[in-house]
C-alpha cells in the first residue's frame, strides 16, 4: 500500500474523532442553514434574485461547508502536527515530505464532499433540494472550490507558527467569509461597501460558482476561473512555505 | 570492524548565520553501537536529522548503507528505524494504528515480529489505547517499537529514554542491547552519560558543531579524566600530610577530620599505598575511585572552552 493511502485512511480515521472537526464542518453548516434558510419567507425572493430563499441558502452552504474545512480544520490540523513534531515523525519514518499534504488535500476534499452530502440530506428534508440547473458546472465548482480551499488551509497551516495561531487567523478568515461570502444576508440586501468587500472574498466566488449554476442564475464560470486562479496561488504558497 | 554503515564526511548545516554543524567527520561499522553525546545546542540533533535525510547538508556528505538519504530515502526507509526527539504521534491514533502506519507490509513475517515487540516491549495490551493515553515510559517505548517495525539494519534513536523511570531504562537498554547481538546498528543520542557507557562501542563527543573527540567510552576517560582518587581514613600519628603530598604523581591532597583524600594520576595509586605501607599506614577502608566518562567529557568540554577563549597566534 502507497504511503499516500496509508496516510489518508489513517487522517480519515483520525479527523473524524476530531469535536472541532464533527462540530465545524458537520453540524455548524447544518444548524446554520436549517435556521436562515427558515429566517425568509417566499416574500423576500426579490432580494434572493427573485430565487426562494431556502433554496437560495441550500444552494449557498455548500461553500460554507468547504469554508469550514478551508480555514479552520486543515490550517489547525497542520500547523499543530509540525508543532508537536508529527510532521518530523512522518518524515523520519520515510513518509515523502510531500505526501502529508497530498494526503491533508485528499482528506479535505473527501470530509468536504461527505459532509456536504449530509448538509444536503438534511437541508432536503427541511427546505427541499433546488433543482440542479447545470449540474456538471455545480459539480465543478463544488469540487474545485474544495481542492483550492483545501489549499489554502495547506498554506495557512504551513505559515502558522502553531495550532492556537491557525486557529486564530482561520477563525478571523472564516466568519467575515461565511458572513459576507455566502451563509449571511444575500448581496441584494448589503451595502454598496460590504457587497465590494464580499467581492474580493474568494468564498464569494466560491459560492457563486456553485450557486450561478445551481439556481439558474449564471455560468458561474468567471467565479470558477477565480478559484482556479486562487488554487494556483495557494498550492504554489503552500509548496513552498510547508516545513518539517 | 563490519563496512560502514553511516559515513559522514565533513557535514556543515547552518541556519541563516548560525553554523550549527561545523565539518563533522563520522563513521559508524555494522553491529556498532556509537553513541553521540554533548550539550544542548552541540549540533547532535542536527547531525542525525541530516543523517536521516530530514534536512539537506549545506557543505559535506552522508552516506547511508551506501546510499544518499537525499536521493534515496525511499530505499532507506525500511533499512532505517529512527526515533527522534521532540516528534510525537498524533493524539487519537491508536498503538495498532500506529504500528499498521508504518509498518512495511512487504518485509516478510512483519506482523508476527511485530506481536512480538509489543509483547516485548509491554504494548500488548494498549493496542487500542490512544497515543494521548500513554504515559510516557509506554510512548518511549512506542517510538521504540515503530522504530524497529521493519528490521532496520540501522536504529537512530534521539534521547530515547529522556522522562523514562530507572526501570524502564534498563529495559529499554537491554533491548538496545539485544538490537546490537542481532547485528543491528545503533546511533545513539543521549545526555545520560552512564547510558552511553553502558552501551555504546565508541561515543563522539560534539560541542559548538564539531566532533571534540571519538573513541570507546574507557579510552575517552583515559585521555581527558586520567587521574584517580584515593580515600582512606588516617589514625592519629599516621604519615604526615606533607610526605603524602610529596609522593609521585599526587596532585593534591586533603584532609577533613580523620579522612585523606588524595588526587593524581593512575601510577599515583601504587607509589601512595607504597608511601603508606613504609610509613606504617595500612588502612582497612581505602578506596580508589575512577573518573567515569562525564567526569571525561565535562574536562574534553571545559578544555574546549579554554581553547577556544586562548589567544590566536597572530594576537599574541
């Protein structure tokens, strides 16, 4: 068995007996999303793009939940194993150097798509599922923003002296993404200078490309370039930066 | 003497400006046990990381088993066992996890050695118990154990027993020591001096990135601790103190009550029990007392110390 699959059904193993991980990426999305996706009746659609809200935030959380493995569980996760010296445990044993972070990336994908899988279960039986406009265009989104996010927790996790640290800033990176990026208010009802603000936010676009699709209300494919443009970015930072 | 196992030839590491591994020549044979001992900061660490590939020499070069640990590492990873300092396991894995982690399931018979490490090493029943629930002695024992998972022909094992009660080092040497009659090749990191007494073939002792001195630990006491002291209790009367001073070899003796010690070099021994016999002296209780090896290298560091405050040539 190759080094990579030991250690991904090992992380697998282990990030699932992880609370902050059971509690961010599965149930934070989850709870979120059952109370605002209830929060707006069918008379509030005009700020949604004339959309049904709960469809609207079904559609949304999806980028919520790559989000939360994004900046808050691979970021911590990482920077604590080079802090306790798991990494150097690794390295000695023989392990690639590169292979905990293709590892890290294949866990982060795999826990994004599982637990989106059960944001959509759940989410249904409340709200119903939106019908899927264009489905492999959603599909790619989902996918891609879970691999750049995924990065973007490698680089994170590679910068942060310590796991407190990750912690912190991925915290700070989250909500103000969450909030402006796609779990909060729709961009209809933000200022002028939140909506600009929300437009740099890479979550934005995250969420747009799987949301356009989605819904109907777009290609959602300049988004999609963003997050490739974001995903180069990062997988560049993080290959340089990681460290034993 | 077997081949060389580890072969370092003039290693160099620096950080930014720090050089903190200075032109380091070492060579380990097979079935060696070679101990690297040395304060904090003697560049140990960094030596063995670069020895198991962890981190690029900058100047200098390593060979492993024949092989680059920077090009070869693959190869060398079920030949080479390491337990490293300050690194750890992550909390939630399991032993069995762990041992199935980095076990190599094409070495043949592995899983049936490995029942017997476990049982060896007192694991056998904590299968299924997390990392963060051992103790310390039984995580030792864990990076022993996974460091020793593949039938590595070379062990590197930094500060092992560090936290370890007495009787868990004693196991853990004779376990070392049972690795040396198996024909395995042991580095061994350690700031015990009486560790590396007990079980290393040679020691190199390291200080400011340099190798001071290598040899086995009985010829590193003979060059830098080569005195004796001796102890007797003198009666009344007895051979004064001056004619005791001036016997051959002494270096200077004191007196408290009816106690005598006295210091010298080895040959000193004979000439002051000569002097005491001929002066009607012969004490029931003398003893001789030996320099051990961190009597040794405590005088190998503090004469580097000297040198290196000495004035160069050209500033005299």
């Amino acid at each position: 068995m190759s080094a990579i699959v030991k250690l991904v059904r090992t992380e697998l193993r282990l990030v699932l007996r992880e609370p902050l991980v059971l509690a961010f990426v599965f149930a934070f999305p989850i709870i979120t999303v059952l109370v605002i996706a209830g929060s707006f009746g069918a008379d509030d659609a005009h700020s949604f793009a004339n959309v049904d809200p709960s469809q609207w935030y079904v559609a949304s959380y999806l980028a919520v939940v790559i989000a939360a493995v994004g900046l808050v569980m691979v970021p911590v996760h990482l920077a604590g194993y080079r802090e306790r010296g798991v990494l150097r445990r690794f390295a000695a044993a023989g392990f690639p150097r590169w292979s905990f972070a293709a590892a890290e990336l294949i866990v982060g994908v795999t826990l994004t798509l599982v637990a989106s899988v059960v944001l959509l279960l759940v989410a249904s039986a409340a709200y119903g599922l939106p019908p899927i406009d264009s489905p492999v265009t959603t599909v790619a989104g989902v996918v891609l923003g879970a691999v750049a996010f995924t990065s973007v927790g490698l680089l994170l996790g590679a910068l942060m002296p310590n796991a407190r640290a990750a912690q912190g800033v991925g915290l700070l990176a989250f909500f103000p993404s969450f909030l402006l990026g796609g779990g909060g208010p729709p961009p209809d009802a933000m200022s002028s200078t939140l909506r600009h603000v929300a437009n740099v936010l890479p979550l934005t676009h995250v969420t747009r490309a799987i949301r356009q699709p989605w819904l109907g209300l777009g290609s959602g494919m300049g988004d999609l370039a963003v997050v490739g443009a974001v995903l180069v970015v990062s997988a560049f930072g993080w290959r340089r930066a990681i460290r034993l | 003497m077997g081949e060389p196992v580890v072969e370092v030839h003039q290693l160099c590491k620096r950080y930014g400006e720090r050089t903190v591994v200075d032109h380091v020549d070492l060579e380990i044979a097979e079935g060696e046990i070679v101990g690297l001992l040395g304060s904090n900061g003697a560049g140990k660490t960094t030596t063995v990381e670069c020895i198991s590939g962890l981190r690029r020499p900058d100047a200098g070069s390593v060979r492993v088993l024949g092989l680059d640990p920077q090009v070869d590492g693959s190869t060398l990873r079920t030949l080479v066992g390491s337990q490293l300092q300050d690194s750890a396991l992550p909390d939630r894995l399991r032993v069995a996890e762990a041992i199935e982690l980095f076990r190599d399931p094409r070495i043949q018979g592995s899983r049936a050695a490995v029942d017997g490490l476990l049982v060896a090493f007192g694991l056998a029943e904590h299968r299924r118990r997390a990392f963060s629930a051992l103790s310390g002695g039984q995580r030792q024992r864990l990076f022993l154990v996974l460091a020793l998972l593949n039938r590595p022909r070379l062990v590197i094992l930094d500060e092992l027993t560090q936290g370890l009660d007495p009787a868990a080092r004693r196991d853990v040497w004779d376990a070392i020591r049972s690795l040396r009659d198996g024909g395995t090749t042991v580095l061994l990191v350690t700031h015990y001096m009486d560790e590396a007494e007990a079980l290393c073939d040679r020691v190199a002792v390291m200080h400011g990135g340099r190798v001071l001195d290598v040899g086995t630990p009985a010829r590193l006491v003979d060059r830098h601790a080569p005195w004796a002291t001796v102890r007797f209790d003198m009666t009344a009367g007895g051979v004064p103190i001056d004619c005791l001073r001036a016997v051959e070899g002494v270096s200077y003796v004191r007196q408290a009550g009816a106690q005598v010690e006295v210091r010298g070099d080895r040959q000193m021994i004979a000439h002051l029990c000569c002097a005491l016999v001929r002066g009607g002296e012969v004490p029931a209780d003398l003893s001789v007392v030996m320099p051990d090896l961190e009597e040794a290298v405590i005088a190998l560091l503090a004469g580097s110390d000297e040198r290196a405050l000495e004035p160069t040539g050209g500033a005299r």
